[in-house]
C-alpha cells in the first residue's frame, strides 16, 4: 500500500515537473541587454550553408531527372524575371573552388543538400540510380573531409523529382513516406560511412505552406486550408520513419546522427503584460516550429492546433478537422525521432490577436486568429520580409529548450539579403547583423540553451526561390551574368572569418577594428564590381581610373572576364557612335 502510494507521489510528482518544464518560457520578460563580450565553447562548429537547386546548375546533366523546381520555374510568371536554377552558381562544377572558399574561411562544416532526382532521376529506388549523380557527391564529400570540414547533409531541400509529383501529387500523398525512406536509406548506404549529420528535410513549414497552401513555390498548388496539413502530416511520417531507419540499420555501423531543420521567425507579443497578445505569439510559435516540432519531441501537434483548426472545421461543417490526426501507435512511433535540432532563423514579428470568423475563406493562416505587426524602426536591407531583430534569435532559441526539453541544437540558417540594384561588396549591414545575432546566440548559450553550432546563411548569392537572383543572401557575391560564374568575397567574409578565428567576441577594441578592416579589404573591387552592375557607360570610366584591377584578393579571372564582357561591348558601340558623328560632320561640311 505505501509502495503504491509512493509510486504515486513519485508519477504526480514527474508529470509536474515534465509540465512545469515544458511551460516556464517566461513570456513576461524580455530584457534586451548590452552586447556580451566572451567566446563560444571549444568545440563550437562555425559552418556556411546552400542547397542543391539553389546553387548546383546542371540541371539536366550526366543523367540528373527533373525536379519540381526545374519544372516550377519553366512556367512563365512564377518566378521573378523568369529566372530558372538551370545553371545558377555552377557548383555542380565548381565544388573544387567552393571548397578553397570554405579551407580559407576556416569552415569546420558546409550543410549542403542532395539533389533527389540527381541520384534516382524518376524519384524511385528499384528504376534506375544514377552512378555520375552519387559520384559527383562521394566527390564532394571526399574533397570536403579532406579539408578537415564537416558535411552536414540535407536529404530534402525542396527538389522533389517531378515524376513523383505527377504520379502521386507529390506530398499530398502517403506513399511519398516510403518513397523518401528509400531515397534515404540509399544515401545512408552510399555516403553514410563518411557523413555523419544528416538533416532529413528543410523547413518542412516553407514545403507545407509555399507550396501546398499558397502557390507560391513548387509545385505550385493553392489547396487552401488543407493542403498543407496534409503535406506536412506525411512529411512528419516520412521524417520519423528515416531516423527508425537509421536508428535500425545503420547508426551502430557509421554512428551519425539524424536530425530535422525547422525555420521559425520569432513572434513577440504587442504587449507583453496582455494575455491574449501573449496567446496569440504563443499561438503564432506553435503554428510555425510546434507543428512539427511537437509531434517530433512530445508526439502529437500542439494542442492549440488541433483546438483551433479543429474549431474552424466545425464551424465550417466539416465532419472532421482539417488537421489530420496521428493514431496511438504513430504518436509514439514519431516521438523521439530528433537526434539534433537544425534550426532556421531569419527574423521576428509582433503578433496580436485577431479573430478570423469561419466560413470566409478558411485558410492555414486564418485559422490561427491572430495578426503580425512589425517596428518600422526596425532595419529591413534585403527581403521585403526580413527585418533585423537580433534579440528575437535569443527568445526563440530559449524558447525551444524549455518546449522541447533543452534539446542538441545546430543553427543550420541565419543571415540577411540585400535588395540593392549596384552591387556593395562593403555589406555593412551584413556584418552588423552576423554580429548582433550571433551574439544572442551566444547569450542563449549562457542562458543554457545547447548550441553546437552555427551555419551562416549562405555560403554564396544564389537562386532565391520565387525571387529568382534578385536577393542575394551570399557571402560571396556570385556574377550571374558571367558564363563562368566567379565569385568575389563580400567585407562580411572577412568578418566572419574573425568571429571564426576568435571563436566569438574577445573584447569590444578588437571586435571594433574587425569592420573597419574588412571595408578596408572591399572598397577597391566593389567599385569594379558596380561598374559591372550599374549604368556600364558611367561607369565604365572608374573602371579604367581603378588601377587595383589586378591587385585584389580576387580570382584574376573573373575580373577579365567581366572586363571583356563589359569594355569590349562598350568600346564598340563608343566607337560606332563617334564615326558615326565624325561623317555627320564631314558630310554637313560638305554640303
Ligand atoms: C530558408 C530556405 O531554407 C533557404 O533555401 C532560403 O534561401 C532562405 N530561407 C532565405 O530565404
């Protein structure tokens, strides 16, 4: 009798603390403190990242199939500019050179992703594997471990092989679970012996929402209020069955890890002393990372998802919730299936209640009753949707380790676009960002969130999704224009190449003098640069007056290239022009 009351005391007592943890992010409290001098932990991973379709080109070579993307963008209107990934940065063929990039950053990991079709060109495993595709990888891979860099591999950066969507639709359908647990098992198979962090998809949320919901990226479909719950509730399943997979077949053998990346903003409430400000931010979260991340830790979707989305389906007069619902036995089999957290951070919103009466026109982003505010203070130099709001990273990284039980954390995104026209290689604004959040994330860490690493969002300028090559979120700026593609580093490398080489932020002289060496470094061949980008004729002047052309830290190569393509055209027409003045002359004179 007194065992089993103790037994007792001891469940209530587990089930309170289990609760208590989950729920003490203090929402009431948001001190934005003074920048914090010190260093991350030894050991801390400093990394870059990019994505198949947004950097490889080759789009149609050595046997690659086609993927959603590939088709997505052929369709006129979708993309901006009708800008298609078909050759974009040329990484396909300039890995070697990529990598030279990353040795001298002093990487020590590069997330990239593997293209799907790439490898099984019809999406499928018993039809046909492509062997050029797996050798460009085990390349890429090799290269990268002989430079002493990690790779930390994404299995599903968005390219789904396009038969598969017109076969099944795509993630609307469940057979897309084993589909991509075969793709999986046969990059563990082929690459599993070297790589060791796997990410199984990207920002599922983007994958749901853009693609499913609104249209916005492939494949395209507006299934409002239901597409995109369906689509993430396979890809939960598809995602939980590859980590069973390797957790069954593999992780004694190669002992990697598997994990997923989720992207959030943050959503602070209007009012933090309003509770209902505070239940719509909160409500705001768990739409966006809980979906996926509750299941994930906890084992099913939060239950203000279920609540609202199942209210509104009510109301509609739906006989079911548009939410899908996970069975017992899935429940438990989807949790616990995270060894490490990616996550993917950007920017933060103010959110506020505001009700969204059922029936007119329900939608993923209706159903969550609330409205997203943003500062007008706050600094906004690239994507029209990225505002700068450093302290945001800390809250939401607090955030996860007292939601999800303080769980291994890799930064797998972070970083800010430009949307200039010229080209400014002196990316100030860049630098100032990396700074300010990486500084909150190392405020975080002291809060005791469990960090590891950290991934500058990207490695290079390239596609950008619907917004094509209009937004650059690269370290390196890459010359779209030029056949040859070249690269040329932004002040921002250098910059992060101090935080690197400090491991964080010794003390605020030095960490002061690295911006201002960092212009010093990038004012020369910015100038070429904008010659390249603004009004060439203008420009074309300061070209020849610049006489550090060759003197640079920059590939020779490129800046030839850019000069022939831009001085030869325009030497031309010049001189065409002033013959044709000059006879103008001569012929009045004549006459
Ligand atoms: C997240 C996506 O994963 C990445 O592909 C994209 O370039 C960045 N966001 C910036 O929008």
């Amino acid at each position: 009798m007194l065992q089993r009351c103790i037994l007792r005391l001891y469940h209530v007592l587990a089930l309170v603390l289990c609760v208590s943890a989950s729920d003490d992010f203090d929402w009431t409290k948001n001190e934005k403190s003074s920048f914090y001098y010190g260093t991350f932990p030894t050991g801390f991973s400093w990394g870059a990242g990019s994505s198949a379709y947004q950097t490889e080109g080759a789009w149609n070579i050595d046997g690659k199939g086609m993927s959603i993307w590939d088709a997505f963008a052929r369709k006129k209107g979708k993309i901006f500019s009708n800008d298609t990934g078909d050759s974009s940065c040329e990484g396909y063929y300039k890995y070697k050179d990529d990598i030279s990039l990353m040795k001298d950053m002093k990487l020590n990991h590069y997330r990239f992703s593997i293209s799907w079709p790439r490898i099984l060109p019809s999406g499928l495993k018993n039809e046909h594997i492509n062997e050029k595709g797996i050798k460009y990888y085990d390349d890429l891979i090799n290269m990268l471990l002989e430079n002493k860099i990690t790779p930390i591999v994404t299995l599903y950066h968005w390219d789904l092989p396009q038969l598969l969507q017109e076969k099944y639709g795509g993630w609307q359908n469940g057979s897309m679970v084993n589909h991509f647990n075969d793709f999986a098992n046969l990059c563990f198979e082929r690459f599993g012996n070297r790589v060791k962090y796997w990410i199984t998809f990207n920002n599922p949320w983007s994958i749901a929402v853009e693609g499913y919901e609104t249209g916005e990226h492939a494949p395209g479909l507006k299934l409002k209020g239901t597409g995109a719950y369906k689509a993430a509730h396979h890809i939960i399943k598809a995602h939980a069955k590859v980590w069973h997979t390797y957790d069954m077949q593999w992780r004694s053998k190669q002992k990697g890890l598997v994990g997923i990346s989720l992207t959030a903003d943050w959503g602070e409430p209007v009012d933090i002393t309003n509770q209902r400000d505070i239940e719509a931010a909160e409500r705001y979260i768990q739409f966006y990372m809980g979906w996926f991340a509750t299941p994930i830790f906890n084992g099913d979707y939060p239950q203000v998802m279920k609540d609202y989305v199942g209210r509104k389906s009510g109301q509609q007069g739906l006989g079911a919730s548009r939410l899908p619902v996970f069975s017992p036995q899935e429940k438990s089999y989807i949790k616990g299936t995270c060894d490490f957290l990616g996550l993917g951070h950007f920017t933060t919103r103010y959110v506020t209640m505001k009700n969204y009466p059922s029936g007119l026109g329900d939608s993923y982003f209706s159903d969550r009753d609330l409205a997203e505010l943003v500062d007008p203070q706050w600094p906004d130099p690239g994507s029209e949707w990225l505002y700068s709001v450093p302290w945001g990273f800390r809250r939401l990284l607090n955030f996860v380790k007292t939601q999800y039980g303080n769980p291994m954390i890799y930064v797998t995104e972070n970083g800010v676009s430009e949307k200039m026209q010229c080209t400014d290689l002196c990316d100030d604004w860049r630098m100032k960002y990396f700074k300010d959040y990486i500084n909150e994330m190392l405020k975080a860490l002291k809060d005791g969130v469990n960090v590891k690493g950290y991934t500058a969002w990207s490695l290079l300028d390239n596609f950008e999704w619907d917004e094509g090559f209009s937004e650059r979120f690269g370290l390196y700026y890459v010359d779209f224009r030029s056949k040859n593609k070249p690269r040329y580093p932004k002040a921002s490398v250098q910059f992060y190449k101090r935080i690197i080489s400090s491991n964080g932020f010794p003390n605020q002289r030095e960490v002061e003098s690295w911006k201002r060496k960092a212009v010093e470094t990038c004012s020369s061949s910015n100038q070429l640069l904008a010659a390249g980008q603004c009004d060439t004729v203008f420009n074309i002047m300061s070209l020849f007056h610049n006489k550090t052309l060759s003197s640079g830290p920059y590939p020779l190569i490129g800046h030839m290239e850019m000069v022939t393509e831009i001085v030869v055209p325009t030497v031309c027409t010049l001189c065409i022009l002033l013959s044709a003045v000059f006879l103008m002359f001569l012929l009045r004179g004549r006459l």
